[in-house]
C-alpha cells in the first residue's frame, strides 16, 4: 500500500491577480515557489468565478467587426477612439488583429500604441483583458511591448476606455508590414515573424457594400463569411426562409453552407466558385441583404419544408466562442 504523501506547510508567496503573468501549466510558478503554475497560484485561478461574457463587444461602434477581427481575419487595424482623448505622448491607439511575437500590445518608439486582438485571453472576458492591455500599453515606456496577465476582476472593460460615438472602420491589408514603421531595419526575430505571418495569411477583403461581410480565398473555393448582428432564433428562421425557397444563394456556383457562432453572433457562410472575386460578391451580397431583410419581418411559422432548411443548417453550426 503506496504511503500518503505528507502535507507541506510552505505558504505560497502571495501575489494579487494582477500581478500573475499568464504562464503555462506546467511551466514554473512566477511567484518564485518553485512550484509548477497548476499546483500553485494556477489551482487558484482554475476555480476562479470568471464568468463567461457571451458577448464582450456588445455597445461598442461595429461590434460585428469586432467578431470579425477577432475570428476570421488575419491582418487588419482600426484607429481606436478613447472617451477621454489620447494621454499626452501617445499618437495613436491602433487595434491590430495580431502584433509580432504574438505580443499582447506594443508602445512604439514613437509613441503610439498596437493593441493585440487575437491572443488568448486569460478570463471569460475579452473586453475586460483587453481593457486591461491598453491601460498598460498607454503607460509603458516607448519601445516595450506588453505582456498578458490575468485582468482584476474590477477593472474596466473596453466599453468604460473607447468612445461610444466613435467610428469603427477596418482597414483589412494583405500582409503584416503595418507591425513596423521600417520593415528593412526590423530585428532578425520580427523579420521572421513577419515572414511566417504573412506566409500564413489568407487573402480577404471587407465587402463595401454590407456590413461586417468578409470574402477570402482559399486553394479549394473562396468563401463570403458574414456577421450578423441579428437575434439568431430570428436570423436562423429568416436563412431557413430563403434557403428553402431557393433564395439563400449569392448567385451561380454559390451556396450557403452553414453557419457558426462566435462571440454571441452568427456568421452565415457562402462557398464561392475559385474565379469568384470579391468584386463580384458586392452585389449579390446587397440584393440578399434586401431579401434577407424581408425574410426576417415574416411573423408566420414555419412549414414544414423550411423547418428541414433550418435543421438543416443549425445541424452544420458550430460554436467558436
């Protein structure tokens, strides 16, 4: 019979939220114990009561390409608005959706400031870490990025820090050369960064006229990927409507496949034909929008042949966040 293992008595250092970095489990505990993170400071954090915000960006300008930026595209900045103006010596504030060395946030030598949206967050909520990144990104000394930690649970989220009337308007690039000021002069280990990412990236392009609709190529197909910012009971029938009256198409060769969740919003997909550009998408994409839009003012219940659509494509939904 194996003998219990005795109990120690060593007091862990104590250490705020705040001041634990995010580290991985099995990797040394920061607090200096010598203990592994799940075995110290991460027991804690793993019954922590963070509760799952289903949606983090709902109030703020563009939510959809918020979810966008987050979820399917891979270079893109927005200018961010702050509600109380930018801190003396800070340009600018620029949302990207990933910074080199997957860097949470960046102060610039100039200055200015790249916040991160697409790194891994360390609690149920995106706009609260998020939150958090940019206040320390605002006092960081020019030049230093910023490194992920686990927000205080009372801090502000993103909807307390940005301007609830600013504007929201993506600039989606094909590579990732917005990272550095000079790519010539960049250190070896960006320039490789910056390689890798932009050997990675799939071409996209935000459609001009809807909203929050994304193409993209790929080697097989193109796709449109849509956010929309409907109720989804609501959203689903409305598709199902059009899909079994033959109407959820984007013309020939095209096809609404299905749709998944993220973020609290559904995003419809559409295969596309390889020759299928997204200049081509821009105007079958604004005649569904008007067919969707009657579709989603119909009060009647479904038939029966519409319920099969929406079994149909409920059953290839898939939940990212």
């Amino acid at each position: 019979m194996a003998k219990k293992r005795p109990q120690t008595t060593t007091k862990r250092p104590q250490l705020s939220d705040a001041e634990v970095p995010v580290v991985g489990a099995r990797e040394p505990c920061p607090c200096g114990s010598g203990r592994r993170y799940k075995a110290c400071h991460g027991r804690a954090a793993a019954h922590a009561a963070t509760e799952l915000v289903h949606r983090p960006f709902e109030g703020l300008p563009g939510e959809g390409d918020w979810v966008a930026l987050r979820e399917l595209v891979p270079a893109a900045t927005v200018e961010l608005p702050l509600r109380e103006g930018l801190p003396e010596g800070v340009p600018s504030v620029t949302l990207a959706t990933v910074l080199p060395m997957a860097w949470p946030a960046l102060r610039r030598d100039d200055g200015s400031v790249l916040l991160g949206l697409q790194n891994d967050t360390a609690s149920g909520d995106i706009s609260r870490d998020l939150a958090d990144t940019l206040q320390r990104a605002l006092s960081a000394a020019p030049g230093t990025p910023v490194e992920g930690r686990r927000a205080p649970a009372e801090g502000p989220r993103l909807q307390d820090l940005l301007d609830p009337e600013g504007t929201f308007e993506p600039v989606v690039h094909s590579g990732f050369e917005f990272w550095v000021p000079d790519a010539e002069n960049a250190t070896p280990e960006v320039a490789a960064s910056l390689e890798r990412a932009n050997a990675a990236a799939i071409p996209t392009v935000k459609l001009s006229g809807v909203d929050c609709a994304y193409w993209c190529e790929t080697p097989e197909k193109n796709h449109l990927r849509w956010v929309m910012p409907h109720p989804e009971e609501r959203l689903l029938d409305a598709l199902a409507r059009l899909h079994a009256a033959g109407r959820s198409s984007l013309g020939e060769g095209t096809r609404l496949v299905g749709s998944f969740r993220a973020h609290g919003l559904v995003v419809p997909v559409w295969d596309l034909p390889k020759g299928f550009t997204a200049e081509d998408t821009e105007k079958p994409a604004a005649e569904f929008a008007e067919r969707l839009a009657a579709a989603l003012a119909v009060e009647e219940p479904l038939t029966a042949e519409e319920r099969r659509a929406r079994g149909g494509l409920t059953n290839r939904q898939v939940t990212l966040n």
